[in-house]
C-alpha cells in the first residue's frame, strides 16, 4: 500500500512538471549533432537514487525508454543522459529533462536540466533542381548568408511567409524553386527567442565535373607507386644496356690498344 502510494505520489510530481518550465538563473546547455546521427543530452547527475525522469520540450511529454533495446528514438543511457537516434530537423529545439530522486531523508526532490538542441546538416543541389528544406517545423525565422554577403537575409518568417519569388513555403516545407549559385550558402532556422535551432549548407553541383574522375589519395599513393617502379625499371634496363655495351667495347678497346704497342 504504502509503495503504491510513492508511485501515485511520483506520477503526480511528473504530471505537474511536465511543463518544465526552469527555476530562475538554471543555465542552458547546448547540444549539436548531425541529422541522422544520434546525440546526447548528458545529465551529469550523480545521485544514485534516482526514482524517474521526465523529458519535455515545454509543451508535450517526450516518452523515454528504459534501455537502447526499443521502439522507440529516445532512450536513457547510464545515470540519466538521454539519447536521440536518427536525429530529424523536427527534433530541433529546448527541451527540459526533471530528475526526480531520493536524497537521505527520503524525501522526493527534483533537479531540472535544460537543453538547446541544434541539428544541423550539409547537402549538395544541382543547378535548376528544386530542392526542399525541411526547417520550419519549430521556427519562426529562416536567414540566409552567401559568400557574397555581409550580413544574413532573412528569407522566411511565421508572419510574413517566404520572401523570395524563388522559396515556397508549402505544407511547412521551405522548397527552393530552381536552385541557382544565388541559392548557395548558410541557412538557419531561428526560433521565438532568435536561438539557432537548424543549420543547413548548401552547395552547388558541379554537373560538368559528374564524368570526371578525381584522384583520391589511394589513387596518389598508386599512381607514386607506378612511377617509382617505372623509374626503377628504366635505371636497371640504362644500368644493363651500358654494361653490355662495356663488354662488347672492352676487347676492341683492348685489340686496338695492342695494336698500337706492337706497331712501335
């Protein structure tokens, strides 16, 4: 009886929590990966009574699994880091982590870690291709920053939509008509508070090079190896050649050299 009424008592503190919203002055921990890889939010929480955890991002309860072994993308790793598999530009944002433990008066107490996730990620788009960006889930601002430029542009916003007759902004999509070199460069999606949640790269294909083969370092080290030994051939053949002709030279010499002694 008394153990279910801590676990009533456990649940209620997660369903008041949920919302995550932190103590004042709790600072804010950064965390980057790729999109597709996994990555960490570290807890670096010792205590070893630790009851539960809880993941948010302020508005929704995130569900954790126990152990690497599920279903699902986000699992707890050691103490209490959490991990995301197969990162999505969806994924991008601030998240609350509540660790709710024991301490050794046995009373339930919680600590709180906040997280600014940013997923970032580079591709490659050929000229007059259309393209779509997958960044405006959480934002609230998408800036641009080419070579040629000396600040960023903002290209997208929530109130006022795609800037540019070259971005469409469909089904919370930003798709880049027919890529061109302008097109190339930095994008970034900003949330509510101008926090970087997405980086993007963009750069042009070359089509042209598309047929042309590139030496790899492999393809050095081999090509070095071939000229070493085509040298080595070419001096033992000279070396082979000069020797052959010294013998067949040598017994002439030496003829006419008695020649000469026996005429005086």
């Amino acid at each position: 009886m008394f153990r279910c009424f801590n676990l009533l008592l456990l649940l209620l503190f997660c369903f008041i929590y949920q919302s995550g919203a932190p103590p004042v002055g709790t600072s804010t921990i950064p965390v980057s990966g790729r999109k597709g890889d996994s990555v960490t939010l570290p807890c670096r929480f010792e205590a070893k009574k630790i009851s539960v955890i809880s993941l948010n991002n302020g508005s929704e309860l995130i569900p954790v699994c126990q152990t690497e072994d599920c279903s699902g993308r986000v699992f707890k790793q050691r103490n209490c880091d959490v991990v995301f598999k197969d990162l999505s530009f969806s994924d991008a944002g601030t998240y609350f982590l509540n660790v709710f433990y024991q301490n050794d008066l046995a009373k339930l107490k919680r600590q709180i870690r906040t997280y600014q996730l940013h997923i970032h990620d580079e591709i490659s788009v050929k000229t007059g291709e259309e393209h779509k960006l997958d960044v405006l889930s959480n934002a609230n601002q998408v800036v641009h920053w080419t070579k040629n430029k000396t600040s960023w542009r903002e290209v997208w916003s929530r109130s006022s939509g795609a800037q540019s007759d070259q971005l469409t902004d469909t089904d919370g999509t930003l798709t880049i008509k027919e890529f061109t070199a302008n097109d190339a460069g930095t994008y970034r999606a900003l949330d509510y508070e101008g926090e970087i949640l997405i980086t993007v790269t963009v750069t042009e294909s070359d089509t042209e090079s598309a047929g042309k083969h590139y030496n790899t370092d492999d393809d050095k080290t081999e090509n070095t190896r071939q000229h070493t030994v085509v040298f080595w051939i070419m001096i033992v053949g000279l070396t082979i050649v000069l020797l052959v002709l010294a013998l067949i030279m040598i017994p002439v010499i030496k003829k006419q050299f008695l020649k000469k002694r026996v005429s005086y």
